[in-house]
C-alpha cells in the first residue's frame, strides 16, 4: 500500500500554484496631455497583491512612451494573485497625475500567457485615454516555504 504523507510532494499530480510572474512593460501609446507646456513626463507602478514591485523609469515630454522594462516576481498563489499597472504623469510641482490603470486577475496566466498586448486604460472619474503594451507570463515553480515568496522583490 502506498500512503502520502503530509511532507510528500506529488508535483506531477497536483497543480502548482507557485512560481515566477515575468512582466515586461514595453511602452504606452496615445497617453492624456497634462501638462500645460509641452508633453508629459509618464512613469508606470505596477503593484502585486497590494505591494509595489516596481516603478518605470520616467520617461521625459512624450505622450508615446518606450519603456522596455522587466520585472519577475514569486508568487505563492497564482489562483488569488492581483496585477495593477497604474500610469501616471510626473508634474514638478504639486501631486503627480493618474492617467489610468490596467487590472488583471493573474489566476488566467495558469493556461497562457500575453505577448506584446495591448491593454486600455480605464478611470473611474472620467475616461481613460491610451493604452499599455505589456507581456505577462507565468512559469509554474514549487517554493519550499511561501514566505520565501515575498522576500525576493
């Protein structure tokens, strides 16, 4: 009789729910102009499970952005895992500008993966204008101890 006991790992049975979230934020297009003289100085925050994992470099007096910037992260739970990428408008004087965000619920990388997509921005208190180029994938891994999982942003 075989018989599993609580320390046992059947990976190939079970499905992993840890592993590595590999985000590229390539560029944004057709952002809001906010400035009053000359174009935006647009930046990305892209925050995970309600923790920031990573801010863009700001990209000076342009509405056309080129970011190019990666970032991987550990997940412990993919099925409960949350991706906020907002935009936002440096300003030199007073509270920078929220131009909009891109939601996503990453339990849908489980089965895919997105390559150069293009995502709209979305605003409650008005419309959004422009959109994000991101490419998001999901490589399952077991993490020994998920506290591991936060520890390595």
């Amino acid at each position: 009789m075989i018989t599993s006991s609580p320390h046992s790992v059947d990976t190939p049975l079970q499905i992993i729910k840890s592993g590595l979230l590999d985000l590229t934020i390539h560029k944004a297009e057709n952002l809001e102009k906010c400035d009053i003289f000359g174009k935006g100085d647009p930046y990305v925050i892209a925050i995970l499970n309600g923790q920031r994992i990573h801010k863009t470099a700001v990209k000076h007096s342009t509405q056309q952005p080129s970011f190019n910037e990666t970032k991987q992260s550990l997940i412990s739970d993919i099925t409960k895992s949350h991706l906020t990428l907002s935009v936002y408008d440096e300003d030199k004087f007073g509270a920078d500008t929220f131009l909009g965000s891109v939601e996503f619920n990453l339990v849908r990388l489980r089965t895919s993966h997105l390559e150069f997509k293009a995502l709209p921005l979305e605003r409650a208190e008005k419309d959004a204008q422009g959109c994000l180029y991101i490419s998001l994938s999901f490589i399952p891994m077991p993490i020994i101890n998920p506290l591991l999982a936060n520890s390595f942003k």
